[in-house]
C-alpha cells in the first residue's frame, strides 16, 4: 500500500534525540494502568460503540501532560508543539486532526486530575512499573529538600492607609532565609533510591524545616538513611542505631565544638559522596524542565504538581537504568 505523505512523515521525520527519548517514553509509560484509574474515578468516560464525536483517548490526554512537563511548556504551547512537532504526534499516536486537544481541554483534564488527587496514583503506577522492572534499588534512603519559588504579593495603601494587596498571590507560601538571602514560597521534600530515583514527595512552606518530614520521608527504611546535616539530631542517630538503620547524616560542628573530629570528617566525606546522588532531581526538575517557580496557588494544588513532576523525572531515568542493568 502506497503510504500518504503524513504516513510518510509520521515515519521518517522528526528530531533524532527527541523522537528516541519519546520512543522510549511510549514504550514504559503505564498507559493502560493510568486509563483504569481514571475510568474507576470518573474522570474519563470512553464512548466506545455510542455515537457522536468520539472522547479524546486518555492516552493522547495523559501524555500532553507528561510532554507539557518534560518540556516545561504552558497549555497553548502544549497545544501548538503537537500540532507542529511530529514526534509528539507519534508519542501521542495521532493520525487524526480531531483527536489533538487544545488548550483548554489540556487545562480541565489536568484540574481535574488536580481536584481528585489523582497526579500521586500517576507517581504510583509509574514507581510500581519501575519496581517490576527492579529498577528501584533497596539498599538505603536518601533524603534532601529544595526551595520553590513563588511571586511575592505585591501590597500597596488603600484610600484609608490600610495595606492591602493588589494580586492573587499564594497564600500558603512563605519566607525563609538561606545563606543570608531571603526567599518566598514552597519547599520540595523527596526520599531517593541510592540511584537517585524518587520514592516519595511532600510539599510544604518554605518556613518548614527540613527535619520536620524526616520521619515521613523515611518511615519504611530499614536499611540506611544518608541526609546531609540539616536533618543531624544526637536523639535520631541514637533511635536508628537501635533500630539497627545505618544513619549516614553528615555531622556539623555543635557548641563549644571548634572544629570536627576526624572521624567525623572521615563519615562526613563518605556520606556526603553518597547523599549527594539526592540532588540529581531536583537538577533535572529545576534545569531541564523549567519548574523553578511554583505552578499553582496552594499547597495542594502543588503538591499533585510535584507528584507529576516526580514521575516524569523517574520515567527520564528509566531507559538508562535498564539499559546499565543489562
């Protein structure tokens, strides 16, 4: 059969690297699995053998928004790139105009996965298909936090001199200060695999101390724990010790302490070449995806935010990792 020149593009075109990356991306992502849960939720509603225009596929919804997060692109931008990029059509698997969603319909599909929580069950499927591939190593815990910023709200003096503030702005965001500067907004808590695979997220306000989620992040390691010295307490080495956890947090100096022991700083240069694979994600979610400032107004909202940006950065990882384990 003589191939239509859209068949023949679809074939024989597009960006090398991106159209390899999209391949691989299309081939592990658990599309079946998502698609289930969204019908369980009610969320999409297939219209198979009614008539009528037929729905969008989950398929071609679900992976606007992994695109939409790989490439840090907004909704109209979404909409364009798979209009113009063929290797998005192929990722997509469109062969019908009527089938691409435009932007609104990417924006409701998202709100409604936000408004249902259903972003961390997306962050499960794609943990649980990486832990059938043994992908996800059980050898210890890795934990870090990071700031994500928000816009300032902007005040200014109504007639009456009262302050009052002239934008929406996010009312959960807060200040916190590092290395002498003040910042505004959220803060990103994951626990890694010791390949930097993230195995949980949590959001909180800036103002919240890395410490405070220690127990959360960590709750089902037995193995070992490495942190660096934001999370030190004499108490908690003491309580992994007898839990029989390694604590591989990196030690500070204490008061009335001039400088380490050199054993201290033997640990600290060993678990600080460990720990360090922690910041591999958040490298790749601030740098290459582009989310360096809060999307949402919330902490909710956010949260779902960074349970799709966890998972679109595991899924990254993945052919890598299968390709090193083979």
């Amino acid at each position: 059969m003589q191939l239509s020149f859209f068949d023949h593009a679809m074939k024989y075109h597009g960006g090398k690297k991106s159209m390899k990356f999209l391949n691989e991306m299309k081939e592990i992502i658990p599309f079946e699995a998502i698609e289930k849960i969204l019908i369980e939720k009610n969320v999409y509603k297939p219209n198979k053998g009614k008539t009528g225009r037929p729905s969008i596929p989950s398929k071609i919804l679900t992976g606007s928004l992994f695109l939409q997060n790989w490439y840090g692109l907004s909704d109209p931008m979404t909409e364009e790139l798979i209009h113009d990029r063929i290797s998005f059509r192929k990722f997509l698997d469109i062969r019908d105009e009527d089938t691409i969603p435009d932007e609104t319909t990417i924006c409701k599909f998202r709100n409604k996965l936000i408004k249902e929580e259903l972003l961390g069950d997306i962050f499960d499927e794609v943990k649980k298909m990486m832990e059938s591939k043994r992908l996800i190593l059980n050898e210890g815990t890795l934990i870090d936090a990071t700031l994500i910023h928000s816009s300032e709200p902007k005040r200014k003096k109504d007639a009456t001199g009262k302050v009052i503030s002239n934008e929406a702005h996010d009312k959960d965001a807060t200040y916190t200060s590092k290395r002498g500067h003040k910042h505004h907004g959220l803060k990103m808590h994951i626990a890694t695999d010791t390949n930097g695979i993230i195995k949980k997220v949590i959001a909180t306000t800036a103002s919240t101390h890395d410490s405070t989620q220690f127990d959360a992040l960590t709750e089902k390691e037995d193995k070992a724990i490495f942190a660096d010295s934001g999370y030190m307490q004499k108490a908690r080495k003491i309580s992994l010790r007898a839990k029989g956890v390694f604590a591989g947090i990196v030690e500070r100096r204490v008061r009335g302490q001039s400088r380490l022991r050199a054993k201290q700083s033997r640990n600290n240069t060993r678990f600080s070449k460990i720990r360090c694979l922690v910041e591999l994600p958040f490298a790749f979610i601030k740098h290459h995806m582009g989310c360096k400032e809060t999307r949402y107004l919330g902490i909710e909202k956010n949260q779902q935010h960074f349970f799709m940006l966890a998972a679109c950065y595991n899924l990254r990882r993945t052919p890598a990792l299968m390709r090193a384990r083979n």
